[in-house]
C-alpha cells in the first residue's frame, strides 16, 4: 500500500530517492507523531514506520529531514529493503532517539 503522494514530501538519501510523510494526531495536551517512509521507484515495497508514543513525546521534539535522513541510513544498513514487498519493520525506538538528539544539538 502506497502513502498518498501530495501529503508526502521527497527526500533523497545517498542518490536515492524516497517520499515521506509525517502525521501528528492531537489528542488535546499530547501529540503522537507517525513517520513513513518508502521508496520512489518502488512505491509498493517495503515502508520504513516510526512512531513516537504521545506518553514519549516532548515539546520540542522535531523531525527534519536530517533526522528522516539518518533513520533510513540506519534502517538500510540493518537490513531494510523498500524495493522489496513485505512487511514494514518498525523503527520507534531508534526513530525516537534520533529526534531526541536532534532536539538536543538545536
């Protein structure tokens, strides 16, 4: 199944094209924010899904396309594939992490 392409922004890592998505539901004080992420060329491959957790969620936890960057430069080497149908590996903790640091260097 494919992201809807115009809620979607492009991004290209390492000479590859990808198209993400970021949704932010609100549940009045908390905020839960879900990624996704998959492949231009093949937009029936495999998605990479994070989520951070309203319980989990700060303030000032931002994602850019420097963190979207570095999450599927990490999901790649661990072995995610998006030119491959499947599954969709789940990334929270790492994805929640990134944010974090992100959130700490700004």
């Amino acid at each position: 199944m494919t992201i809807a392409r115009k809620h979607t922004r492009p991004l290209s890592v390492d000479g590859v094209q990808y198209r993400w998505m970021l949704k932010e539901t609100d549940y009045g004080a908390w905020f839960e924010l879900l990624l996704v992420v998959e492949a231009e060329e093949c937009r029936n491959g495999e998605q990479l899904v994070a989520h951070i957790e309203a319980l989990h969620r700060r303030e000032n936890d931002a994602v850019t396309p420097g963190v979207v960057a570095e999450l599927i430069r990490v999901a790649r080497k661990s072995g995610w594939d998006p030119t491959r149908p499947g599954s969709r590996p789940v990334c929270d903790d790492l994805f929640l992490q990134l944010v974090r640091s992100r959130a700490l260097l700004g």
